[in-house]
C-alpha cells in the first residue's frame, strides 16, 4: 500500500480544503481513518468542514501564497504534537484572458501559489516523511498539463509544472517509503472556474458533459490512485482518452483550435 497507516496525531495535510476538491479529498481521507490538518484562508468553512469529517481535523488558517506564513506551516502542524504523513497540495487558482490584458500582479500571485508554494511545501514536508521511511504527496494539477491553454496561459504552464515536478520527484523518492502522485482532473463542478472569470453558461459550454467529473468522484479516484502507488491519475475516461490526445497533438495547430474556442479570448 503507498498510503500510510492512519495513526493518532499523524495527519493528511490538505491544503485549499475549504472547498471543491480540497474539501472532498479531506472526507474521503477521513473515511479511510485518517486525521487530517485542513488548511486555507477561510476559518470559518474550515470549521465547518471539521464538523463533519469522521476523524479528528486541525483547522489552520494561513494564506500559502504568502511566503512568511508558509514557512510556519510545518512547524506549527508540529507544534501541536501532529505528525504530517499525507501532504495534498491542492490550493490555487486561475485567470482568465490574454496575457497581454492581464494584470501582472495577480498572474504573478498564480504562479506563486500554484507553482512556488507547491514547491516549497513539498521541499518542507519530504525530509520528514523520507526520515521516518512512509509517506506520500499528492499534487493537483489538471489536464491542462498536457497542452498549450491559451486563455488561461499561466495556469496552464503552471500545472504543466506540476505535472514535470511530481514525475520527478517520484522518481527520487523510489526505496524511500514515500510516494507522489499527480492528479489531473478535467473539468470539475466547484466555484473554481466562477473565480477564474468564467460565466456558468460558459464553464459549461467550454467542455463536452462527457469530461465533466463531479468532485467527490475525483477525491476518491485521487486517493485511490495514491493507495495504489500511481504517479499520474486522471479520472473520467474521456479525460484519460484527451490527455493521451493532447500529449501527442501537434501542439501549433492544438493551441490555435484551444485559443479559437476558449471563452475567455472571444
């Protein structure tokens, strides 16, 4: 099993828990058994989530795009007396709309919580898990990984990242006890693409219904694909048939049918 043995005051650190995927891989993380330390910047939903999970939940409110308040993360997890065995790394967001009418302070804070944080945490959290010989990191990244996105060009490059990143540490990490997975869903129902600027009419138009995968759907994929020892998961077939599409696509034509049809270049 990649998944570690749930034990008292060793949690599953998840951040973005506060909702979407965040908030379903913290349930299906604790109907398997195990604590968890659920962190974002909103208190009162984390609190709210708590409330409903099967095992003990550590509420921490820290904003991870904010370098000062990432660094603390690990040492105040540890000063409660918890033990971080699980790492999801599943805050972020999007933008929406050409580079060139972007504002270059949010792009810059995308790719600070997509990407650096990212890195960071796992940089923090992995020589823990590698000393004690168990563990295991899951990333969020998309299936935007594996294609240009114009429209959405920075959280497409960053997930791009997250995909190279996550293959490569695992990778390292084999013979250590610990594992790393990405996962890569298409699109999802949460409030994340209302906050990157789509309409409801056009987040759902962007995609065929046929990629659409609900949230807890993807949570139990994520972690089954963890316990399972995967690097890459990808739920929902036709997500699987366009990733493995969109790998192999010539990528000049493939950005211009995507920059066509992206709702947020028209």
């Amino acid at each position: 099993m990649a998944l570690p043995t749930p034990k008292p005051r060793h949690v599953a650190v998840v951040t973005g828990a506060s909702k979407g995927i965040g908030a379903e891989i913290a349930k299906e993380l604790s109907r398997r058994g195990h604590e968890l330390a659920l962190v974002a910047r909103s208190t009162p939903q984390l609190e709210s989530l708590a409330a409903e999970l099967d095992t003990p939940a550590h509420v921490i409110t820290a904003d991870l795009s904010d370098r000062a308040a990432r660094s603390s993360l690990l040492g105040e997890i540890e000063a409660r007396g918890l033990t971080p065995q699980i790492l999801v790394n599943n805050a972020g967001f999007s933008t929406m709309g050409p580079v060139h009418k972007s504002d270059p302070e949010v792009e810059e804070g995308l790719l600070e919580l997509d990407v650096v944080a990212l890195a960071d945490l796992c940089a923090r959290f992995l020589p823990g898990m590698v000393e004690r010989g168990t563990g295991a990191v899951l990333n969020v990244a998309s299936t935007a990984a594996f294609q240009p996105l114009p429209g959405q060009a920075a959280y497409g490059a960053a997930k791009a990242f997250v995909l190279s990143y996550t293959r490569s540490i695992a990778a390292e990490l084999q013979g250590t006890g610990v594992r790393a997975t990405a996962l890569c869903p298409g699109p999802v129902e949460t409030d994340f693409g209302k906050t990157a600027g789509f309409t409801s009419k056009e987040e759902k138009e962007s995609l065929p219904q046929i990629m659409w995968v609900p949230a807890p759907e993807v949570a139990r994929a994520a972690v089954a694909g963890m316990e399972a020892g995967k690097v890459v998961v990808i739920p929902g077939a036709a997500n699987k048939v366009g990733a493995a599409f969109s790998t192999i696509a010539p990528k000049k034509p493939l950005a211009w049918i995507l920059a066509k049809n992206h709702p947020g270049l028209r």
